[in-house]
C-alpha cells in the first residue's frame, strides 16, 4: 500500500519472490524427471501428463475461492497456510508408491499452490505505489523465469545423481525456508472484506465448471471429453447468473463484462499460457528419447530459454512503468510467435545451437509479454478488486497451462496412442510434437489480436 514503510515493501517483495521461485522451479525440473518417473511406474505417455494436469486442476480450480476467503480472512494468513499444505503435499510426493498416488498428491500440492497464487500478486500489488509496481512485477517475474532457468538444470542434476524423489525433497526445504522468512519479513495483514459472507453455491459451481471443462479438455478426442466440455460450459453459465445477483459473490463476473481492458488482458494471459506451456515438456521427450540426450544435457538446452526470459523481464517491468504496458505486451506476444513458428520445423536432424537460438527468442517473448501484462491487470481493477484480480491472473495462467498440456496430451494419443514412447514410435511422436506446435501458433496469433484489441482504451496506459 502507498504508505506503507519502503523497507516493509522490500521485506514484502523478499518473501513473495522465495514463494514465488518455488512452484515454477519444481514444475521445470519435473520435466526433465519425468521419462524417468515414467519408467519407475510404467506409465503411459498420456497418464505422465497428468502429473501437471492434475496439479494444474486443483491449483486452477481452487485459486478463486481462496482469494474470497483471503478478503475475508486476511491475504498474509491464507498465502501462510498455502506455503504450509504445498511444501508438505511435495515432501510426501517423494515417497509415493504409485503412479495413482503420486498424482493425488501432486492434486493436493495444487491446493496448497492456489492458496499461495491466489494471494501473492495481491499482496505484492498492495505492498507497491502504483509508479513502482511495475518494477516489483518486473522483479517478481524475473525470480519466475530464473526458477524456470535453475528448474531444468537442477533437475536434471538431481534426476541423474540422487533420483526423481530428489526434487521433491529440495523444494520443500524451499517453503520450510518461506514460511521462516514469512514470520519476520512479512509484517501486515490485508482484510479487504471483513464481516461478508462466503459465497459456497458459486465457489462449488466455479469449482464443479472449471474441473470439468479442463477435465473435458484434457480428455479429448474421447466422449467422455465432449460430455464433461458441454457440462463445464453449463455450470459456467449457471455460475455467472447467480454471481451477477449475489451480494457478496465469490467473484465480480463484472470485471469481465465491465472491464474492458480487465477481460481483454486476462484473455491474453490465457491464450499465452494454453500456447506455450507445454513446450518444455515436449522438448523434454523429444531431446531425451528422440535425440538420445540425456537429462544433464537436456536441462542445458532448455535453460535458454529461462535465461533470457529472467533478464527481459526484469527489463519489460521497469519499461512498463514508463511506456504503454499494453502495447509492450503486445509485442511480446508477436515475438513468442515466431518462435514457436521456428519449432514446427524441429526433425530428428536439427542443430542444437538452433533449438537453443529459438529457445531464446521464445525467452524474449515470454519477457517482454508477462509482467506488463500483469501490471495491465492489477491497474484496471480497484483496489478492493486486488486479491480477485490475482486470483484472476494465476487462474488464466494455470488453466492455460492446464489446456496446453491438454493439447499435447491430444496431440499424443492421437498420433502415438496410450503407448510408452519406444524407437519404433519416435516418427508418430515427431508428428503429435509438430501438430502441437501448429495448434499453439495458432492460438498465439488470436492471443496477438486480444492483446491488441484493448489499446485504446481507458487504462490500457
């Protein structure tokens, strides 16, 4: 908040990015472990993309209702308990026995997650007059792609020499260190709707919708797909009606339908994230088993682009509070284009140094769109819309991340089946990465549009 002590602000801004290093870290190094808990449990090229589906789900799922319950219960309190239920959910993730077991305790993670997500931009956003905010977004994006660069690397590290279980071990020592740093650097509370109600029918309508449209997505072709899809899409319309009437609703579905620049930049977000998420966990099978590169070197590849996404943030954030945060996104939007034009082209051939030149273009892209497309949402909402507006942007970014991986789980029944990827299915699995490249360049060019479509326009800046 704008008065609030300047070294409090940057205490505030230690704890957030320590969290905030957190989920991106162990979500990319993940990617280089999964061939390898793939093999420990025998499972099927499909079922590995539920280890994010899953915690994708949840953390989507549950992230706007535990911002609602963060205005009524207090932001700093929700966000603890968040660190708390994460960091042991992943602990236990290293002892799991099973696949089945590994996966719900990666769902349960995901609620943990959304109680942290749902909160943190908030807190950040109220920590922060607004011509410092978009440094402090800079800053808090640049710890996302520096977790994403160290995530690979580590990953791949920990996977060779100490095993998967590894990384589950180091990341909750990771929120055992947050929760320390919390109790003596994060000083206030912020209780924006003390003495409302909680809204339960629309959270389980929200929740119930939500679940089954990403469920639905993620199941496609099949019909049980299409049936969850047309059920998702019915509670959604059952939601916003009765929020539209409610007096305390969970979410203000009219910072959608009032809120131009609001809609048009989490709409951006979304189709960001649904086009470019699952490309690390593609290169990762495709550099592991089609290339034969192992997991050490593999990490190497792909910490390119993390790289450059850290330090363009960095730069795209203190641009931001200067120049047009939209306009600034928008072309970060373009560049993740064409570099995602660059990868349909990938074959069994192509030279490393060119996979790790279109990494880094996609680096720069990711940069220069995140944080001043953040800071564009945070500033379209009042105040007292923080924590919904955080809540808003982790549930656009993870239910992106959530319909990538549904796209490329798609992409991989289609064209290799519910098989394990063996040599004789590497051309099959070539074509699904291809199609799903396709699909997400695509979706970027309509992400272009979105983004463009709100400059103009009162708080666009």
């Amino acid at each position: 908040m704008p008065g609030s002590p300047k070294p409090a602000a940057k205490q505030g801004l230690i704890v957030l990015c320590t969290a905030t290093f957190l989920v991106p870290f162990m979500g990319s190094a993940l990617n280089l472990a999964l061939p390898e808990i793939s093999t420990s449990f025998s499972m099927s090229a499909v079922t590995v993309t539920w280890m994010a589906t899953a915690y994708l789900i949840s953390t989507a799922v549950f992230q706007i209702p535990f911002a609602r319950v963060a205005d009524l219960a207090g932001r700093k309190k929700v966000f603890l308990w968040g660190v708390f239920i994460f960091s042991l959910c992943t602990f236990l993730c290293g002892f799991a026995a099973s696949a089945a077991i590994l996966i719900a305790l990666r769902f349960l993670s995901g609620v943990g997650s959304a109680m942290m997500f749902g909160t943190n931009i908030a807190i950040l956003t109220s920590l922060f007059a607004p011509e410092k905010r978009g440094r402090a977004l800079g800053i808090n994006t640049a710890v996302v792609y520096a977790a994403l660069a160290a995530g690979p690397f580590a990953g791949g590290i920990c996977t060779h020499y100490f095993g998967w279980q590894s990384i589950f071990f180091s990341c909750a020592g990771v929120g055992v260190a947050v929760l320390l740093l919390s109790r003596f650097l994060l000083k206030d509370e912020w209780i924006e709707a003390r003495g409302e109600k909680f809204d339960l029918q629309g959270s389980i309508l929200y929740g119930a919708g939500l679940a089954s449209l990403i469920y639905g997505f993620s199941s496609l072709p099949h019909m049980r797909g299409v049936v969850c899809l047309t059920a998702g899409a019915a509670l959604f319309a059952v939601f916003v009606r009765l929020e539209k009437r409610h007096a305390c609703p969970v979410f203000n579905v009219r910072l959608f339908s009032g809120n131009r620049v609001f809609a048009l930049s989490s709409v951006a977000a979304l189709i960001n994230y649904a086009a470019t998420s699952a490309i690390v966990f593609m290169l990762s099978f495709y550099l592991q088993y089609v290339r034969g590169i192992d997991a050490r070197h593999a990490g190497l590849i792909l910490i390119s682009q993390a790289c450059v996404q850290s330090v363009c943030s960095l730069i795209a954030g203190g641009l931001s509070d200067r120049c047009s945060p939209s306009k600034t996104a928008t072309c970060g939007m373009c560049i993740i284009v064409a570099g995602i034009a660059g990868l349909t082209f990938l074959n069994q051939d192509t030279p490393v140094g060119w996979i790790m030149a279109l990494l880094a273009v996609l680096g720069t892209g990711f940069g220069v769109f995140s944080s001043p497309n953040t800071a564009v949402i945070m500033g379209s909402v009042e105040k007292r819309y923080y924590t919904q507006a955080s809540a808003t942007t982790g549930t656009m970014r993870l239910t992106g991340q959530a319909v990538s991986m549904g796209i490329a789980g798609m992409s991989i029944s289609w064209h290799v089946g519910n098989r394990k990827i063996v040599p004789e299915l590497y051309p099959d699995f070539m074509q699904s990465m291809h199609t799903t490249f396709i699909v997400f360049v695509i979706l970027c060019a309509v992400g272009v549009y979105a983004s463009m479509a709100r400059t103009g326009k009162t708080g666009n800046r």
